[in-house]
C-alpha cells in the first residue's frame, strides 16, 4: 500500500467508526476502492449503481477531493481535466491561473494530459442505495481526514511547477 493509499484507508476507517458512534448502520460491504498511478487513464464511467468519492494526489499532496453522484458520470469520469467544463474541476483553477497563458507549452488539452500523467486518483466506489446524504458525510470526512482542503491558488502555483520548461 502507497502512502497515499494508506492515507485514504485510515480515513475510511475513521468515518466508518465515527458514523457507528453517531449510530449510523451504513453497509459498506459492497462498496470499491481503486487506486490509479500516474501516468494513468481517466475513469472510463462511474459504474451502474454506484457512487464515489475520488481525490487526486501529487507531491505528497491531496490536491482535490470530491464527490459524484450516481447520475454524475461526466463529472467522475471527464470533467476535471477539462479547464473549460466547470470551475469546480481539478482543470479550471489551473488554467485559471495567469502564468499558464504565458506559458509556450499551455493549451487546455495540455492541462487535462499534465492531470492525467503526474497525478495519482483514488476512487471509492459505494453503491448508490446508501443516499447522497452518507455520501456528503464521506466526502468531508475525507477531506477533514486528510487535512486538504487546498486554495485554488496553491493549487494553480503546484502545477505551474510541473510544466515543461522551454528553451
């Protein structure tokens, strides 16, 4: 297990024992846990009954956390590396940043491509009958876990470290 993946894993432990605290019966035995390394392939669909919480991982950091629901397939499978599809995207604060234009190498394409090559992806696959609410909890039990929830201008300035340098 990576440390990235360890990381997730403690975070699913805690929420599940917080949640049984709080007297919540949440049945988790149908739910995944994929972990993609970079250079990777985007999530091809979110899969039919299921819903997730995905984070992106680079640097030793957790760069977004986030949730899709089980009609959401664009967003879990496409729409963060892609600067133009919504703002709330991995992409848009990237792109978003004013150094990326100056950049020889910048294209939206080519934020999606950097997305893809230099970062890892977690998907955590539970099926949908749990509710959108259990999820919520799942998504900020995460983020509180990991202890990210990273500005977008941190996040913009990270990724202007990784472009190819020209000349």
């Amino acid at each position: 297990m990576t440390d990235w993946g360890a990381g997730i894993e403690d975070a699913l432990k805690d929420f599940v024992a917080v949640a049984g605290l709080a007297g919540a019966s949440l049945f988790w035995g149908g739910s995944e846990t994929g972990y993609l390394e970079a250079p990777r392939k985007p999530s091809s669909s979110l899969p039919q009954g299921k819903m997730a919480i995905y984070g992106f991982w680079y640097g030793g950091e957790w760069l977004k956390i986030g949730m899709a629901g089980p009609k959401s397939n664009a967003l879990y499978a496409g729409q963060h590396y892609n600067p133009k599809s919504a703002q709330s995207t991995l992409a848009a604060p990237i792109a978003n940043d004013l150094r990326m234009p100056g950049s020889p190498d910048f294209s939206s394409n080519a934020v999606g491509v950097r997305i893809k090559c230099k970062t890892n992806r977690v998907n955590i696959l539970p099926d949908a009958k749990q509710g959108m609410f259990p999820l919520s909890l799942l998504e900020a039990s995460c983020t509180f876990v990991l202890g990210r929830a990273m500005k977008k201008e941190a996040l913009a300035a990270l990724f202007v470290a990784i472009l190819p340098k020209s000349g």
